[in-house]
C-alpha cells in the first residue's frame, strides 16, 4: 500500500510518500505557489528537503491566488489518486487551508484521506516532520484513530 503525506501552506506544498511505517518519508513532490499558479518539481533522489520557509523567492498571494491554488493542488491529488499514485493519504495543514482543501476536493479523493493533521508544519525538514508526527503517535502505527 503506498501512502502520501500531503504537506501544504499558502505557498506551497510537499508530498511525501512511503510503503512501511518503518521506512523514512521519500519527498516526491515540490509544489511550489508563485504567480499564482502551482509549479511542480520533484526533489532529486536522495536531496535534503530544505522547509518552504527557506525560501527566498516565495510569492505572497493574493486572495484569489490562494484559491487557485487550492484547486490546483486538489485537481493535482484527484490525478495521483485516479492513476493510483496512491491508496492512502494524510494531510498536514492548518485548518483554514484544510477546509478550502476540502472544499474543491472530489469526492474520490476525499475517500482516500487516512488522516488529518491540523498544523502548519511546512517549515520542517524530512526528518523532523517524521519525528514530529512519529511523536504525535499520528502516521506510523502507533495510535489505533490513525
């Protein structure tokens, strides 16, 4: 079963992907909110994931570019999940953006969801983020409402 961990804020976004809880989480997708529009890049093998916050170039969105995004970013969970990308997903995002998340997500996908986290937890690297939601008993099989 292959899961994803959508990791997402008002800039962008990372999914993480792994097999067994006991594997470490694989970046797999950059996500990456400016002018508006989502641009993808997938992060090379073996690369560090540097936190969204690092970024220098993140664009601060309007409104209406937020929303595009959120249904970009819904459009983009509704392709993976119908070329079976992935069986399993949890999301790690504030409520706000959760709820818009929600909002414009397709009922397929919404299926999919295993779990939710409602934090802004964007800023931690890979290893941090799995210590993170390993601690919260949340993603790696130790908490039976997972």
């Amino acid at each position: 079963m292959t899961t994803w961990i959508l990791v997402a804020q008002r800039d962008g976004a990372h999914v993480y992907g792994w097999t067994d809880p006991k594997d470490p989480l694989h970046p797999l997708h950059d996500l990456d909110h400016r002018d508006g529009k989502l641009h993808e890049s997938t992060p090379a093998k073996g690369a560090t994931h540097q936190a969204s916050s690092h970024r220098a170039h993140a664009h601060v969105a309007s409104g209406s570019d937020e929303t595009r995004f959120v249904k970009e970013l819904a459009d983009f969970l509704d392709h993976a999940r119908a070329a079976r990308t992935f069986d399993r997903l949890f999301i790690v995002c504030d409520s706000q953006f959760l709820g818009e998340l929600h909002a414009h997500m397709p009922a397929p996908t919404k299926t999919t969801i295993a779990g939710e986290v409602k934090k802004n937890l964007g800023h931690l690297a890979v290893k941090e983020l799995r210590e993170h939601l390993q601690n919260d008993g949340l993603f790696f099989g130790t908490r039976a409402d997972a």
